[in-house]
C-alpha cells in the first residue's frame, strides 16, 4: 500500500491501527522522501536481523546453523515436553 503524506497525516490513527493489525508495510510518498511505516516489533527484528548479518563470519556461521536444521527432521512435541538437563 502506498499513500501520499497529506493522507497519511489525515489518516494517521486508523494508518497505525492498519498496519498494527495487519502487519503490512505502507508506503509514504513525498516530494521530499518517501518512508515508510511498519509496525515496531517488525522495525526491530530487521534491525536484528541486519545486526547480526552484518559481521560476515556471524552470517556464515547462522546460514550453517539455518541450513543444519533445515536437514534435521521436525520434532513434533507437546507442550511442556521441552527436554531438560538434569
């Protein structure tokens, strides 16, 4: 979704509703930028996200990590069943 600033400045309220509720990115156009508004739980896992890859040995070490389970079956467990150390 893409909107203009003036609508998003009359919109503003219900805009943050929207994309609270349904977790979808909008686009602000402007002649000077466009921006645009996500809801912050989101905002902070791409800052994370970018974090994280940003070392290139933390990335290599996290595409291994993904690519490891990726090749291990799912375990299907019920609730409360975590494994525990003892």
């Amino acid at each position: 979704m893409s909107i203009t600033a003036s609508e998003a400045r009359r919109e503003l309220f219900s805009l943050l509703k929207k994309v609270n509720d349904d977790r979808e990115a909008v686009e602000i156009v402007s002649k000077h930028g466009n921006a645009v508004l996500v809801p912050a739980e989101d905002y902070a896992a791409l800052r994370e996200g970018s974090y994280l890859l940003r070392s290139p040995a933390n990335a290599r070490r996290l595409l291994k990590a993904y690519e490891n389970a990726l090749r291990r079956p799912a375990a299907i467990r019920s609730p409360g069943s975590a494994s525990r150390s003892r």
